[in-house]
C-alpha cells in the first residue's frame, strides 16, 4: 500500500468520527512511509453535533495533510504491473 485517502461521513446519516481512530491512522501511515491524506472531519463533530460543509475542518491538529504517493516511471504498457 502506497496511500491512504481518509475522512469523515457525510448527508444524514453520517456518524461522528473520532480524533484518536485518524490519528492513529496518521501515525501508522508515518511509520510505514505511506502517504496520507485527510479529507476532512465529515458532517458529524466528534460530539455528534451537525456541521454544515461549508465549516468542515480538514486539518488534523493544525496540519493539514494533503499527500500522495510517489511515482515511479515504468518502462512499456501503461498496464503493465
């Protein structure tokens, strides 16, 4: 795994996600060179309270982490793994 995309839900039924389950996420992908990005913290704070979109947060603790993975250049087929 080279990149892991991650954020909170969103429309009516979205349910709360919580501050340690991202950063911890954060923290594995760190330790294993993967890339990480956050999304956003969804429709749902932490305490369950609405948020409108327009408000979301989409930084961790002040940082706001928008990383994607390396490419490496491949020699033939575009579809060649």
């Amino acid at each position: 795994m080279n990149w892991v995309a991650a954020g909170g839900e969103h429309g009516k039924e979205a349910r709360a996600m919580k501050k340690e389950w991202i950063l911890s996420l954060e923290n594995e992908c760190k330790d294993q060179s993967v890339a990480f990005y956050f999304m956003g913290w969804g429709s749902v704070d932490e305490c369950g309270k609405w948020r409108n979109r327009a408000n979301e947060l989409k930084t961790l603790d002040g940082v706001r982490y928008r990383e994607f993975p390396k490419i490496k250049e491949r020699q033939g087929s575009l579809l060649d793994f």
